[in-house]
C-alpha cells in the first residue's frame, strides 16, 4: 500500500503505475481474513464468516473495503509525514545503487529544512543533506 501511496503523493494521481497490484491483492486477502476468519469487524462481529456468504453479502464487503482503505490511508499518513526521508533516500540511491542500514537511518531523519519544505511545498522535490557514503566492496 506504501508504494501506491508514494507514487500519488510524489507524482500524482494521472502518474500511478500498476506496480501496487501485488499490495492490493495481499491487503485484500488480509483484510478478508480479518472479517470472515478471524472475527476482527465489528459490524460483522466475532464470528466466522462462511466464503460463500462472505462473496453475497454486502455488509462483508463493506467492511473489507474499510479496512482496507484505512490502511491505505494511514500508509499517506505515514509517507507525508517522512516525505523528506523518502526524497533524500531516493536521491542517494539515485547516486548509488546501494545503501548501508546505518546510511537509510540517517537520511530517513530529515533535517529542519526538509520538514519546512515539505509543509511549505509537498510537491516540490526536496534538498538533501550531503552525507558521506562509503563505497561497498
């Protein structure tokens, strides 16, 4: 859901791949289970659902579809949120194919200016703070 949330914040709406199909189907079958496996509705109640009531029933679908756009929502939540560590890492991995765990931790924390950047314009591609990457052998 991640992915699709950063190509409509990044690039737009009109610039969505279909790249997010896999994230889709999995927070599909997720949010599925919740309801008619596990019992996590509310609506519905902590009961299973049979699959053949679960494909009828429109109360099912329902809330399938909540969760699922709840997710989707809170994973925009969490993109604009760190929109300038995204930006900076993907500008590094731009420069160089590969990142140490310790590299994407510090570009993932972006610097006061960044922040302001992306309140101010979060359409705008963002500044990076220089770092040293060491090479990888």
């Amino acid at each position: 859901m991640a992915g699709r949330a950063a190509e409509e914040i990044v690039f737009g709406n009109d610039a969505i791949t279909t790249g997010a199909q896999a994230d889709i189907e999995f927070a599909t079958d997720y949010a599925t289970r919740m309801v008619v496996d596990w019992g996590f509705s509310e609506k519905i109640g902590m009961v299973k659902v049979s699959r053949e009531r679960a494909e009828r029933d429109p109360y099912v679908h329902a809330e399938i579809r909540a969760i699922v756009a709840e997710a989707y929502e809170a994973a925009r939540s969490m993109i604009r949120e760190n929109r300038g560590g995204l930006v900076a890492i993907a500008e590094a991995l731009l420069d160089r194919e590969t990142l140490t765990g310790d590299e994407v931790r510090r570009l993932a924390t972006p610097t006061a200016d960044q922040e302001s950047t992306v309140a101010e314009a979060p359409h705008l591609p963002l500044k990076v703070r220089p770092i040293t990457l060491q090479p990888t052998f």
